[in-house]
C-alpha cells in the first residue's frame, strides 16, 4: 500500500476527484502539517500540467483539477491560518493578464493564469473588458515583468494595439514584454499590434514567459 | 422574373450544388456571411443595425448586389435582432445598448442555466423542464412562467379546474409579454422572407434556410457552461451522454421544420466544443461526435445540406468526421488549414472558408487577393470548394479588403 500522500498525488494527477478530496481530509484531520498537503497539491498540479503540455491532458482536466485545488485549500486554509500562516513561496516573476476592452471572454485567459500559475509566476487576472487606462493603473501598481493581453473576438484586435499603444505612451513599453493570444490572434495580428510575441494556447505562454523572465 | 435572372437561378443553385456533390463547378462558388459587418459597410453603429430593419435590409441588398457572391445570407438573420431580444428580454446575450457600448458586437454569456442536479429532470420530460426553468431564466418575457402548474399530474375534472395555472397573473403577464416577442419575431420574419425571396429571384443562393447545433454544443454551452460541461465529463459522464441523445429528435425537428418553411436546403451549425484543445481525441470520440453524426445522418436523410462551421482548429478531428455520406455536406473551418482538410476529406464532404480575419481586417488588398488566389488554386483546382472567410466576413474589415475578396473569386475562380 502506498502512503497516503502519494496516494493522493496521483488521485489528482488521475482526476479521481472523490478519492483526492476524502484523502486530503483524512490528512488534515489525521494531524497532517496543511503545508505538506498543499505541497503534494502543488507537486500533483506540476504532473497535470505536464500532461497537458504532452497532448493527454486538455480543458476538462485543467478544470477539474483547479476545482480539486481550490476544494483542498479551502480545507486546509483555516489549519493554516491557525498556525501562524505560510512562509511566501518565490516566484519567478510577475504575470498581469486580462481580456481587452469590447471583449468579454475568459475561458482562455484563466486557462493561462492557472497555467502560469502551476508553473511558478505570480499571476495578476484583471479580468474581462478592461479599459486602457485600468490596464495602465494596473501595470504601474504591479510593475508586471510580462503582459499578456486576452481576445476572442476579431474587434480586439483594434484593443489590444490600443492598449499597447497605450503602454507605449505611458513610458513603459521597453520595461516588459506583451504577449496576446486567444481565437483568432495570429503572426499578422501580432505585427499589427505591436506585441512581443502571441501564442495559440497556454502553453506558449508559459514557454514565452520561461524565455523572458526564466522559471 | 425575367429569363435572364431564372438563368442565374439556376447557375449559381448549379455552381453551389456541384461543389456540395464535390464536382468541378463552372468556377469556384463564393459566399458572403456577415453579422455587423453592416455596420461599418454603411458608416453607421453596430446598434444602429441592429434595431433598424429598413437600413439593415438595405445595406444587405447592397452588399450583395455589390459584391455578387453565389451563396448570401439575410441581415435578418445575423443582424437586425434588437428589437426582439429586446421584447424577449434575452439574458443569454449582451448587445449593443445591453450590456455593450453602442459600436460592440453582440456576445454570449456563459453561464450555468441548467444546475448539474437538474440534468434527471431535463431527461424525465424536456419540454416541461424548457417551459417552466429553462425559459424563465434565459427569456426575461417567460419568467412568470415559472408559475406554471405541471399539467401531466390533472385529470377530468381536475384538469378543467387546472386550466386556473392560466389565470395566474404571473403566468398571465409573460404569455402577454411573450406573444408580444412572438409578434416582434414574426415581423422581423416577414421582413426576412421579402428579402429572401427579393435576393432568390435575382438569383442568388441563400446559404442558410436554419440554424441548428450540435448536441453536446446545446447542452454545453446553452444548459450547463463551459466550467460545468467540462466538469461534468468525469463527474457524470453517463448523464451527458443522456442529455446529448435526449436532444437530438428536438434539434432534428426544429432545424428540419425551419429550412422547409425557408424552402432552403441548406443548414448552418456553428461549432463550438469541437477544437482540438478543447478536449482528448478519445473524449471527443465517446461525448462529442456519436451525437453529431445522428444530427448530420437526420438532415441528409431529409434531403438537406448540413453547413458545419467548425470554429477554430479542428485538425485531429478530421478522420473522425469524415465518417459521413460522401457529397452531401459542407464543412466550413475557421483555422483547420484546408489542405490538411482536403487530404483527408476529399471525396467526403464540400470545403469551405478560409481566408483569415487578420487578414481581412489588417492587411492590404493584394494580400487578400494572394490568399484567394492560394486557397481557390490549391482547395478548389478540383471542385468541392467555396470561397468564404473563416468565419465570413469579421465586423472590423475594410470594405476594400471584402471588395477584393469576392473579385479574386471572378478572377482566378473559373
């Protein structure tokens, strides 16, 4: 018999949702340190993604696996907290994404926030429609080493160069590099846009952010 | 009619049903598609379009006239669709005024309308779950409905004493506030008829008599959203599989029912979950494709023309969906790159598409012409082929760049 968090390792890299979940538990109500658990979590994340980028894994187990994260660490939270917190974990460099203005899909840009995520940089979501000017406060807040800018209709084209014109005006453009991607973003949009570089799914943006900023 | 157009009646019906039959036509057919593209056609807002039937419908017959394409499609059907969202208050859309600025297009909003715990329910009795849950939450006109009484349960006398379910003010408002969306419809419909049959007699093809999708798509993107369909493929795969199946005879018969009606053969699908990251081969095998190919098997089976758009890449899908009748269908794919396409499906199904939006809406007029000339030399040398955008014409395109499109179908299509 393996031991149980190898057991609940491979429950989540499995996507044997069920098992994961009662197995987390039995950990953290047997006495289990929470931060282990998480680690275990985070160890089975990397495998998922790793599947992922192989061509096994696709949408529903990069879903399935985030709802059996944020299930665990819902329970492990309060046990957390309780002892005094978690010691912050090292990025490898700052992440600020969101969808651009008229736009108001999300499905690809969380896939790549999770993506990056599990891969070690701190990630910042803004969300969906968001104006120039906000992408610009955001960026002098966060001072993000790498943009990306999310579209899935042919009219964010237009934003994305907007934004990144915006940038550019604001002094900031040579301070980061931006990638764009989603639907039906291409080397031409790209060009017209004036981005870095554009990827067609989440894992072109964890090996652009890889190439930039290291991890 | 005049001789001369009941001749190009039959030349572009001809030219469009050679390829559909994967013959050589006289040249290579070309179609116009658009949704808001009127918008910027006309100098007017995507609003404006949108609620204007006259302008619309104008702007339309102008495109077409100018462009000439073989197959087009009503602004009806696309386009001028605020006046009954509105009157239905639709709340599965934001549009132009509701939700978007006055010059965005219209856009879809995922959500969760069917609850995971409500999956048995839809499959003991659909049309009692669409009536009184389905429709009150997607149909603002239809929330009283919610009201309704489930009138399987009464009986003789009780079923006489039941019909009080229709004096319920509730119930008795969104009938009202329905049958006035209903009206609404039904103008825009005559509206859309004049404009068919306006277009048929100059001889032009319309290339969509319905619109109808793909089961596991209904049942995805309408009822449960992207996170909970994803989700329930392993949490309760039987239970998806069932609702796929449940579907099909509705889906059938509504699309059937409206290309007859049309007196249009033809039946555009968009395609959403069937992209090659969406989901593994063997999942797209097992949930998505078996209920697919009932829908397509029952449209050529009623003698219609099945038109799938299959949106984005769909490359390792291409040996599954050529299992169909060969020269009775349409694919159309968005960013499937076409040769790959036809080595595969050649002998299979019609190809259509696809020139790319970035194209159409960054580049020049001689690089669209290139890219014409590439797909119509390389896709159409045979025959089994139409010339579109990848996803028709994007709102965004300079017309000069629409305009080059449909010559290089002249020029080099013959």
């Amino acid at each position: 018999m393996k031991e149980p968090k190898q057991r609940l390792l491979e429950a989540i890299a499995d996507m044997r949702e069920d098992e994961a979940l009662e197995l987390a538990k039995s950990l953290l109500d047997g006495g289990e340190d929470p931060l282990h658990v998480l680690e275990v979590c985070r160890t089975a994340m990397e495998t998922v993604g790793k599947r992922f980028q192989e061509g096994e894994y696709f949408l529903p187990e990069l879903i399935l696996a985030g709802e059996m994260l944020e299930r665990i660490g819902a329970m492990a939270k309060p046990l957390i907290q309780a002892k005094g917190g978690a010691a912050a974990v090292k990025k490898h460099g700052r992440v600020l994404i969101g969808t651009v203005h008229g736009d108001l899909h999300d499905i690809g840009k969380n896939i790549v926030t999770f993506m990056l995520d599990i891969n070690g940089y701190e990630v910042k979501d803004i969300g969906i429609d968001v104006p120039v000017e906000r992408f610009i406060d955001e960026i002098r807040q966060f001072q993000p080493s790498v943009v990306g800018l999310s579209g899935f209709l042919t009219l964010a084209f237009d934003s994305m160069k907007e934004t990144i014109d915006a940038i550019a005006k604001a002094g900031m453009r040579d301070k980061m590099k931006i990638m764009i991607g989603g639907g039906q973003v291409d080397e031409t949009v790209r060009s017209y846009t004036g981005a870095d570089a554009f990827g067609n799914n989440a894992m072109a943006a964890v090996t652009l952010c890889r190439g930039w900023i290291g991890g | 009619m005049g001789a001369n157009e009941q001749n190009l009646v039959s030349e572009k019906l001809r030219r469009v049903l050679d390829a559909v039959a994967l013959k050589r036509p006289d040249r290579v057919p070309v179609a116009f598609h658009t949704m808001l593209w009127y918008a910027r056609y006309g100098g007017t807002t995507m609003r404006e379009v949108m609620y204007n039937y006259e302008l619309a419908a104008e702007l339309g017959k102008r495109a077409i006239l100018e462009f000439d394409p073989d197959l087009f499609c009503a602004p009806h059907q696309f386009t001028t669709l605020g006046r009954v969202l509105e009157a239905a208050r639709f709340k599965q859309l934001q549009w132009p005024g509701h939700g978007v600025g006055e010059n965005q297009p219209y856009q879809y909003l995922d959500r969760e309308y069917m609850k995971a715990e409500e999956y048995d329910e839809y499959l003991f009795d659909p049309t009692g779950f669409w009536l009184s849950k389905y429709m009150p939450r997607v149909l603002g006109c239809a929330e009283g409905l919610e009201s309704l009484h489930a009138l399987p349960g009464y009986f003789y006398m009780r079923l006489v004493m039941g019909m009080r379910t229709f004096a319920n003010p509730k119930v008795v408002e969104a009938l009202r506030a329905m049958r006035e969306a209903g009206e609404e419809a039904n103008r825009l419909v005559v509206l859309q008829n004049e404009f068919v049959r306006d277009m048929e007699g100059r001889g032009y093809v319309l290339a969509q008599g319905a619109v109808s999708i793909a089961p596991f798509d209904l049942v995805g993107d309408y009822m449960r959203g992207a996170r909970g369909i994803l989700t329930d493929l392993y949490r309760r795969p039987d239970k998806v599989l069932a609702a796929c199946d449940k579907a099909i005879p509705f889906i059938l018969k509504a699309a059937i029912g409206t290309a007859r009606a049309m007196g249009s053969r033809f039946v555009f699908i968009p395609i959403h979950w069937a992209p090659d990251g969406f989901m593994s081969l063997d999942k797209f095998k097992t949930f998505w494709w078996p209920g697919f190919r009932k829908v397509l098997l029952g449209l050529i089976e009623a003698d219609l023309v099945p038109v799938p758009l299959w949106e984005a890449d769909c490359t390792s899908r291409l040996e599954t969906i050529a299992d169909i009748p060969p020269g009775k269908a349409i694919y159309w794919f968005e960013r499937t790159d076409l040769a790959r396409a036809k080595s595969v499906l050649s002998g299979v199904a019609c190809l259509r598409g696809n020139v790319s939006p970035s194209l159409l809406n960054t580049g020049t007029p001689e690089q669209v012409d290139a890219a014409c000339r590439d797909l119509i030399e390389n896709i159409g040398r045979d025959g089994g082929f139409i010339l579109d955008g990848a996803f028709g014409i994007p709102d965004e395109a300079p017309v000069e760049n629409v305009r080059a499109m449909f010559k290089a179908a002249r020029k080099y299509g013959g």
